[in-house]
C-alpha cells in the first residue's frame, strides 16, 4: 500500500466507479480507504442538540483499498505506483506510467 492520506486516488470498481477524490483517512489493518464524495450514504439521525433538526445526514463511508489507484500528479492518470531506494538510502514512490517521483516514503537512515 503505497497511499497517503490527501493523496487523489480514482475508483475502479463498484458504483462509484472513475470518480476521483481525496483520501480522507487510511485503516491499514482492515485494507479500507475514506474517499471524500465516494460511498456516501444517507445516516438517520434523531433530533438532539448537536443536532437540533435532525433528519438524513450524508456521510461517506469506507471501501476497500483495492479498488482504488492513485492519480500521478505529472501524468494525471490512475496508475499503479512502485517503490524507488535513491543512493542516499531515502524511499521514493514513482509512476508506473510514466516513471516520474510521486513523494517520500521514509528518509535515508543514519
């Protein structure tokens, strides 16, 4: 899993599919990703005071990390990603489209 929250990923399976967003949260042991604007469903809520209307509220809810690819940022297309080590020792993620840097992983240990 080579995802980071804020990155833009775009869906490739289910209803929500080709709709892109940005991570929201990781849960790495479960292998789920919150999406914002994908998987929303309607919550019924009672009136209270948090939320003196009540009514349907929108949320999004979580889908499984493989069904997601991450947008290259130079390339702009879903791509699959892979890991560089540089000569410093540093991680990068790169495009496997078009083979530029995406982002750090974890820097050169001492």
């Amino acid at each position: 899993m080579h995802l980071k929250t804020e990155d833009t990923v775009e869906v490739i399976a289910g209803a929500d599919k080709s709709t892109r967003g940005k991570i929201i949260l990781i849960d790495r042991p479960a292998g789920k990703v919150l999406v914002e604007g994908v998987n929303r469903v309607r919550k019924h809520v009672r009136r209270s005071q948090k939320h003196p209307q009540g009514g349907r509220l929108s949320k999004e809810m979580p889908i499984s990390i493989s069904n997601v690819l991450l947008v290259c940022p130079s390339c702009g297309q879903p791509t699959r990603t892979g890991v560089r080590i540089e000569k410093d020792g540093s991680k990068n993620r790169f495009c496997k489209k078009c083979g530029s840097a995406i982002g750090l992983i974890s820097s050169a240990k001492r």
